[in-house]
C-alpha cells in the first residue's frame, strides 16, 4: 500500500491519503472536535481530491472520518474571530472544494462512522454512494448556528429525500440514526460498526471491476439531471446572515442562541 500523509497546521490535524488495489482513500483526521474540518483543511481536501485523477490506477475515491466521527463539517469556532465576509468567503470554498469531490469522473463513497453534520453531512451528499455504520447519525443543525442553506446544499439533499424531509431536518436540527437515514435515502448501506472498514473496501473493490466508461457515463447522466433543475447555486445566495455572528457566539459559549424576529 502506497501512503502518503498532508500535515496542516496541528500534529493531530491532518489529511490522509492513501492508495491501494484501485482505491484512493482520503482519512479527515482530528478527533478532538469530531472531524471539523478548517478552511485550511478543506482546501487540502480539494487539492488531494484533484490528485487521485493522476494515479490512471485509482478506479474509486473512498472519503472516511478517523475515531468515531465522519465529520462535523466546518470549524465553527474558527468563525469566531473573523468577519461576516471573511466567513462568506470560507464557506464559498467550501462549497468549491465539495463540488471539486462531487464532479470527480471517478465514483466516490462516503464511508461515515459517526456524526456528519452540516457542511459534514453535504460533504458525504456530494459523494456516488453512502455507507453508514450502525454509529452513523446524520443531520444538518444549521438553525442553531444562523447558517444559510444554499440552494446547492438543498438540491442535493432534495434529489435524495424530497422536499419535506429536506425542511424538517433543517426546522428541527434533528440527527437521523444509520437505520431512519437509510430509510429515507441518505444512506445507501449500513454496515455493523466493526465490519464498516471492510465492507467499504468491498464494496469500493465491487465499483471498481466495473466498467469505468459505463460508470462515468451513468455518472454524467445523472449530474445532468440533477443540474437541469433550475436556480442551482451560483454564489449569489449568501451562506452567512444576521443571525450568523449570535449564532457562532452562542455555540461557543456554550448556551442557547438569541435570535431577533425578522417575520
């Protein structure tokens, strides 16, 4: 197995890619804040994304969390010291580096171990197929937070689960266990937690053998589907609004959010 390890700014912070028998394999590594990923981070997951395509042997990208999260999405508390357009701008790379992982011609799988949540939790949208362990839990609690649901996040998550579903995730923030998330769509497979590694490797191996044009070409065919729904995200729909700055604050102190009435 060739290995080969992206070091960001911490020691327990890192990107980890890996190749082997026509896999590559990307590792989110930081477990002391389940997985969130910094500007920093997802800017090297959209570079090391881009790197699987110079390996002509890579037939399937697997993305996976470390421990016992997917990930948690952004570093919200990163937020915390910086401007309203300074963080428009992060989640606007971030919604670059998720489309960068979606538009891959290669198929990819999402393989979540635990939590994924918000930016987490699009992350694994964006990818061909999801696999969750019996620990998976899936949400998007950007009410609590003062997030924005960009049309590109939402069209993702409305192909899968329909409209209604999509709102009453977003309303209640609530956190679908691996067996509700399947039920509904999200999740293509659920695997026992001590068996996730290796039906994943399965399954990426199974996707692998087939034929790359007839995957590519079902690959395509279905993004264009899904882009011919109008009013995809063109950077206009801001991610960050008023409630935005309470919203970080919040999270960082530790208590409930204060937001103003605006209806």
């Amino acid at each position: 197995m060739k290995v080969s390890t992206t070091r960001l700014e911490k020691e327990d912070a890192k990107i980890i890619y890996q190749e082997t028998a026509g896999l590559a394999i990307i590792t989110i590594r930081r477990p002391q804040a389940k997985n969130a990923l910094t500007a920093n981070m997802w800017q090297q997951l959209r570079s090391i994304a881009l790197q699987t395509l110079e390996n002509p042997k890579n037939k399937v990208l697997i993305i996976r969390g470390y421990g016992e999260s997917f990930t948690a999405g952004s570093d919200i508390k990163e937020f915390n010291a910086i401007s309203l357009e300074k963080a428009e701008a992060a989640f606007v790379d971030m919604e670059r580096t998720i489309s960068t992982i979606e538009r891959l011609p290669i198929p990819t799988i999402a393989v979540i171990n635990g939590p994924a949540m918000g930016a987490g939790l699009e992350l694994a949208l964006a990818c061909d197929l999801r696999i969750g362990s019996d620990k998976a839990k899936l949400g998007i609690p950007v009410g609590k937070l003062g997030i924005t649901l960009n049309n590109q996040f939402a069209q993702r998550l409305v192909s899968l689960v329909g409209p209604s579903m999509a709102k009453d995730l977003v309303y209640t923030g609530r956190m679908l266990k691996a067996d509700d998330a399947y039920r509904v769509g999200m999740l293509n497979y659920v695997a026992s937690d001590d068996q996730l590694d290796r039906y994943a490797i399965r399954m990426g191996k199974l996707v692998a053998s087939m034929s790359p044009a007839s995957l590519l070409a079902v690959k395509t065919s279905v993004q264009e589907c899904i882009d011919s729904v109008p009013n995809l995200w063109n950077g206009s729909t801001p991610f960050v609004g008023a409630d935005f700055t309470e919203g970080v604050q919040a999270f960082v102190e530790k208590r409930p959010a204060q937001f103003k009435r605006r209806i």
